[in-house]
DNA sequence: ACAAAAGTGTTCTCCTTACACCCATGA
DNA sequence: TCATGGGTGTAAGGAGAACACTTTTGT
C-alpha cells in the first residue's frame, strides 16, 4: 500500500442495497435477519464490505447474487451514508445502492451470515438494524421521483401484465389515485407496450388485456426520459 | 480499532467539491492547481482526506473553508466515484459534493497544497486531473436538472439582481432560450421575488428593474420543488 | 340475471406559447 | 433624435382533467 494514503486514517467501507419488488399487489422490500453482532436478530439491508479490486456497483451484485440469490437486476447508486456512529463497531460508511427487481423471477437463500432473506411490505417494515430506515427511506424518495421521469415501473412487474396492474404498482408508490382512462391513454401515448391477448380466464370478473414491453422503445425512453404527469 | 473491522480491506476516502459560480454573465467552476504528485500542475477539483471523526459534508466544508476561502453556501452530497484505478497512489473512493456560491461574494485564497486556486468558465476547462473531468460532468448533469424542479438558480446570484441576468443564467445552463415576457411570468407567479426598485443608471441603456428574494417563500419552495418547464 | 371489474371517447378548461408595441436611457 | 435593450398584455392552441356507458365474465 502506498505510504502517501497511508498518512491518513482510513474508514471501512460497506456496500448496502435497497432492493424493491412488487407482488400480489405489494411493493416489497428485501431484508435480511443477521445472526451475527452488531445487530444480531435484527433485519437489515443486504450487504457487504467492499473489496479493493472491485467497484462498488460490483460489490452490489456480488452482495445481490450471493446473499440473496438475485442477479441482472436494475441497480443504481443510491448515496452514501456517513454518519461518524452509524456502526458501532467504528467509522464505516455505506455506499447503498437501489435496486429493482421482479421478484417473481428469484427464489431467495439466505446465506451463511443470515438466518432468513424476506420482503416485507415497504409500508409494515420490522426493526431496523444499524441506519437502515434511514437509507430506505432515501430509496423510498428516489422510487418516487424516478418513477415520475423513467418508466421504472415496469422492472418491477412480470410481463405479461395488465393495466390495472400497472396503474396499481404507480398508485402504491405514488400513494394517490389516477383516472383509469386518463392512466390507459397516458400509458399507451409513450409507445413501450404491446398488447398481446386476453388475460386467461382465472380472473373472478372480466379478464384484462395482456400486455409486453416494446424494450427497443423501452430502452429509449429509459436513457431519454418521459415527463410522467398524471 | 476494532478487530471484527480489520479483518477488511480498507481503502481511503477524499472528499472532492464542485463547486459553480456566476459572474459576469458567466457560469464558472472553481479549480485549484496542484502542486504535489500525482497531477502535479494539472487543475483539479478542490478535496481533501476524510478525517475519521467528521461527516463527509463537514469535511466538504472544511475543504471550501480551509483551501478556498468559502464558507456557508448551499451544499449537497453528488455521488461516490469509486472506479478501482482512478486514483494512481491505491484504491480510493471520492465522495463528491455540489456547491452553489454567489461567486462575488468570496476573494479566493490558494492554501499550501495549490499553486492557485481559480474560477474556469465551465465550458472551457483545462485539463483535469484523475477522473475529475467526470465529476464534473455529473455535476452539471445534476445541476440541470435540479435547476427545473428547486429554484437553486438564484443561490448563484447576488441580489440585488435584474431579471434579464436571472434568464440570462438559465438560459447558460440549460442551453436555451426563452420568450422574455414569458420568462418574466412563470418567474414572477413563483412569488420568491420582490421588487426593489430601479438600477442607479450606470448601464449602457434602459436600466432593468431589480429584485430580491421573499426568503420565506423561497425556502418554502427549496423544499415542497417547483415545476419551471419553460 | 346480476354483480363486479375492464374497456373506451368526448368535452371543457386551464396552462403554455406565440407575438408587438411602447418606454427609458446614453450617446 | 436615435439606437438599444427593458417592460408589459392578449389571443390562439394544445395538453390535462373530468366524466358515463357498455362489455365481459363468474356465480
């Protein structure tokens, strides 16, 4: 190691995610119970001490993979939270990040440092261990606004999908109502879904339309953006 | 230390600001020159070590304070850049941070480790060292964006000012322009604004009138957001 | 046949945009 | 008095919001 950094003192580094899914719908937060101090018996947010030779959003999906069995995942960073006591084991600062996923898709396993891997309803959350409220409640603010400007809501339903399933995941996470109409012509207008048929009949009232993602269209309005106002 | 932390690889932590000024009619970014390896002579953000007892926000404003001479400005937490080789001492990670400064307000002051410490019109830089150039493309995304929904614009303005230099700013950093009576409108509707009076007559024409902010009203509107789509 | 949820099109209103003339000052 | 930039209001167009009836299925 170099003797210039080695002048100053150097904290830990941890890699926490925040990771949403949304089922039955639930918009859902992935936690783990640790069994080891500090905290031990609490739920925290997945995550890990970053390694030297790799970057941070690395370290993120090796936490993903490994503790939680989640891969090729939409993952951005998030912020990195420093509070000089927020572990009390000395300084560490969390570089968290947020992620998104269909959480149909993955079967969970917890891994050797945890007792179980579990969504919890975001809005039924148990005791948080170490910052952790804290971060996801900054999570919480990102979903909100991202979801205003990137048709984000969409890595978080299995297609195919219906409409009213989409327009339930945006009224959760924007805790409002829209006009089912108004929301159909909104939706459609931004060219990304396709319909496919009629939902099979298992439904208990009429069946809704099925619909995919259009991902060249997709991809577009992700990296371009949408101004979602309804 | 604690031991259960150093069974893990630490790497270091700087602090690095960018920081955006305004003045005479120009959009500018504050860099210093170094005067130690590596990068010595090459322009870079103005960062510092992490000391171990502090947030990376106080050491952001440690840095302004004590290697330029800035104190009390609008301040937030931009990203943590943590590519493994961005650095050519060892692995370290910049927690970087986004400053908005009424650039008149402040005479500069170059510390020991900076040659000179200068503000660079923003959209000619000289070269840069490690991956600052990187930063600050991500400032300045963050900056217009921030731009539409908080009326950050006026933390880089000296009031009093005149609402052609306040349109003049906009237009600079989102690289437009826009209709002046309309401009005037949506400004006025936010109701930050209050008239002054008349610039004393030392301009080459018509002089503008002048303004100030409605403090209440515009720490209001720091928080709940605006909407400016002009 | 009835209850429950889904599909669809039109009207009105308000916000956004486009646009032109008069005014104050310095030279 | 003239050139330059600053101040102001109105009219037309478009996007958003409000709104009701018909359709499909299971019981």
């Amino acid at each position: 190691m170099n003797q210039a950094l080695d002048q100053y003192p150097k904290p830990s580094v941890t890699v926490d995610c925040v990771i949403f899914g949304y089922a039955a719908g639930q918009l859902s937060i992935l936690l783990m119970q640790r069994n080891e101090a500090p905290f031990a018996g609490s739920w925290t947010l997945p995550g890990g001490f970053l390694q030297l030779d790799e970057t941070c959003e690395a370290a993120a999906k090796r936490v993903l993979s490994t503790k939680t069995n989640i891969n090729d995942v939409f993952l951005e960073q998030l912020y990195t939270f420093d509070r000089p006591a927020r572990d009390p084991r000395g300084r560490v600062l969390s570089v968290s990040y947020f992620a998104l996923v269909n959480s149909e898709q993955f079967s969970l396993a917890a891994g050797q440092a945890a007792r179980d891997v579990r969504w919890w309803p975001w809005e039924q959350l148990p005791e948080l261990g170490f910052d952790h409220a804290e971060i996801i409640a900054k999570a919480i603010d990102r979903l909100r606004s991202k979801v205003l400007w990137q048709p984000i809501g969409f890595e978080l339903l299995t297609p195919p999908f219906t409409m009213p399933e989409l327009q339930n995941l945006y009224e959760s996470i924007l805790k409002t109502t829209f006009d089912r109409r108004n929301f159909h012509k909104r939706i459609m207008g931004l060219g990304i879904l396709q319909h496919v048929g009629v939902r099979r009949a298992n439904e208990r009232r009429r069946p809704a339309d099925l619909f995919v993602f259009d991902e060249q269209q997709y991809h577009n309005l992700l990296q371009k953006g949408l101004e979602f106002k309804i």
